[in-house]
C-alpha cells in the first residue's frame, strides 16, 4: 500500500469503489429493464476492470481491437463481439479466435464483408457469427436501417451456409451531439425504434434476429422505456465516466472514476499562472474540445482553478475570479485531474494506480495497441 503522495507524475489513478459502484449501477439498470449488459472494453482494457463490468461472470464483452479480443480470451472471457467492421487480415486473424471460444462474433455491414467471410473456412465446419451493423443516424460504421440493400444483406448473411445472424448492433455515437437529457432520451427512443422496426421487418420475412444490442454510455445512463425492448445494451465508458459524460448529463462529478496526477513545478506571478508536470501525453489532446470553465479538464476541489493550455509534456494554470493564490499551491503539490475523455486519456498510459479508501493498493495494466 502506497499513499498518493509518493506516486510519480504524471499518473493515472483509478478509484476501484468509483469502478464497482458504476458497473453495480449499470447492472441493475439492465436487470431492471431485463436487457442483457455487455460491456464495451474499449475505455480501460484491463482484465480486472472487465470481471467488474460483468458482475464476475466473464461472459458477454465487445472488444474494439484484435489486441484487445485476444487478451480477453487469454483471460478466460467468453461471448465477446470484435465491434469493427474487418478487412481480410484481421479475418484470418480471427479464425483462431473463432476457434478457441464458443462464441466470438464479427462486426459487417457490407456484402463485401460477407463474402470474405465465405471465403475463409474455419476448422470442423464451425460458422462464423455474424452481428449486421446498422447505422440507425450516427452515420460512422454500418448499413442504413432504412435502405433495401441493408434488408437484402440481412437475407444473404441469412441464407449463407459458412454464417450465422446473431443479431443487430446500433452504437449510436451521436447520442455525444446532444446538449441535454431530454435530447439524448429522444434520440436513443429513435435510435431503439429504428433498430425494433429494422428487426420486426425481418421476423416477418422469416429471417430470425436472436440479439437486439444498442447502447452508448449517454443513452444507457439514461434509458428510455422503449430500451427494455432491447435484448442487450454496449456501452463501455461508464466503467470511468468523464467531464464529456458529466456535460451530457450521464453521471455526476462524483461518479468520474479516473484522475490524472500532477504537481505543480513553476510559480510565475509576472504572468499570473503556475505551471503543473502534465500536458497532453497524459491528459490527452482532446482536450482540446472540453466546454469546462476549467478548461483542459477540471482540477478537483479547485473549481477557481483553470488549466488554461497545455504542451506536450506541461500545462498552465491560472485562476477563474481574482489573482492565483500561490501561496495555496506551493512547488510539490499535487493536483488531481478530472479527465474530459477518460477513453482517450487512458489509452495515454501503461499503468492504472488503483486507489482504494484513500490508499493505492494496486496496479492495472490496460492490454495496448491493435496487433493486426
Ligand atoms: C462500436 C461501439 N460500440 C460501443 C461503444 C461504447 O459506447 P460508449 O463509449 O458511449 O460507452 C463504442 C464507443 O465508441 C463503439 O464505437
């Protein structure tokens, strides 16, 4: 056990009661709803983050890298979506993970995708699984769920021998385009209409749709009635939660699970600012879009505090209302840094300093990069 005081800076550190308490929460709101929950990894990427999200069952994940699907089931976890559409390398990657699991399935949305697919024979005549990406408004990844070729795909994937339809998946990203409650609850009742209509449509030709999956941090914070129609919900960012989710209106300040630490290295009173050991390779650079008053990110219990800009490796710091209290903020101190992108921030570094009731007792070690 360590205090925080003698960790490095810049650090990130993780409360594990913030962590449990944010995936408790998500899981009985799916448990009240009756939808499934499975978690996206793709904002800590560590084992033991992915054991909490599932309440321990290790079943039931959407990975966002091949990276990532390969150190969950090396970790024993089961079920997982590889949650991008795959050009041909990351297929032939992914027939031996198709093989050693029982149930590892695709991401496509194009014909394209489907017979590559085809093409690629997995071991003892397995079928490769397949969920039909579809673009219910984000407009990133995925077929329109409105266009015939979408609803002509669907029939193929069904009629195919080598695939199976495991079901539909929406992310609806522009649910982070909305300024207020009210407008990301409107647009996840859209977002879960389209897909439910998409999904009716098919039943009625026949085409069986096991899983309905939708589901962004912002929308399943705050989900909508028509959502219990949902088989099961994806969002991964609310394992840490962030200033961007606070602004959206998905959690609380409170509920921000990861800080980054830093102290303060320079006192310039000639310029009215101080300067602290972090910039944006560890806070990160997006940053940049933050609409805090405390700008890079919010320095916590300092909300006269501003971190006005940052360089790769510095940040500045000056007050809100009236002059910098130097005095207050002698060279050493350490500040703690709400993150506005906890996802981005976190890719930024290779060890979590887990914080228990004040204390670190532990270090995470996220799996990194992309590998195919
Ligand atoms: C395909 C996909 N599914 C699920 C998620 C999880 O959404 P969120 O980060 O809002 O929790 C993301 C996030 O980027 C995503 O890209």
């Amino acid at each position: 056990m360590a205090e925080l005081s003698c960790l490095p800076t810049p650090s990130l550190v993780v409360d594990l009661n913030k962590v449990t308490q944010n995936c408790e929460r998500m899981l009985q709101k799916c448990q009240e709803l009756g939808v499934k929950l499975r978690p996206h990894t793709k904002t800590h990427k560590t084992l033991q983050a992915g054991e909490i999200s599932t309440g321990n069952r290790k079943h039931g994940l959407v990975v966002s890298t091949i990276a990532e699907a390969k150190y969950f089931i090396n970790g024993g976890f089961t079920d997982i979506i590889f949650a991008q559409p795959p050009s041909l390398n990351k297929v032939e990657v992914c027939t031996a993970l198709v093989e050693s699991i029982s149930k590892f399935h695709m991401l496509i949305d194009n014909v394209q995708h489907l017979q590559m697919l085809e093409d690629t024979k997995l071991a003892n005549g397995k079928q490769w699984s397949v969920f039909l990406d579809l673009d219910c408004g984000y407009g990133r990844t995925g077929a329109k769920w409105d266009s015939i070729k979408t609803f002509d795909l669907a029939r193929l994937i069904h009629q195919s021998e080598s695939v199976d339809l495991a079901g539909l998946y929406v992310h609806e990203g522009n649910s982070y385009n909305q300024t207020s409650t009210g407008d990301v609850t409107k647009l996840s009742d859209m977002t879960a209409t389209r897909l439910l209509e998409f999904s009716d449509k098919l039943e009625k030709e026949g085409i069986d749709c096991p899983v309905k999956s939708m589901g962004s941090t912002p929308s399943c914070s705050l989900p909508t009635e028509i959502m219990s129609r949902i088989t099961e919900f994806h969002p991964g960012n609310y394992v840490f939660y962030d200033l961007q989710q606070y602004y959206i209106g998905s959690c609380t300040l409170d509920d921000i699970a990861c800080t980054v630490i830093a102290r303060v290295i320079g006192h310039y009173p000639d310029r009215g600012h101080m300067v602290m050991d972090c910039g944006w390779t560890a806070l990160d650079n997006q940053s940049q879009m933050s609409k805090c008053v405390t700008g890079h990110g919010c320095i916590v219990g300092e909300p006269n505090l501003r971190i006005d800009s940052m360089t790769q490796e510095l940040g500045k710091i000056s007050a809100i209302n009236g002059k910098l209290d130097y005095e207050k903020y002698p060279i050493g101190t350490i500040l703690r840094i709400y993150p506005w992108h906890a996802c981005a921030t976190a890719s930024l570094h290779e060890v979590y300093h887990i914080l228990l009731d004040g204390a670190i007792v532990d270090q995470w070690r996220p799996v990194k990069w992309w590998s195919a």
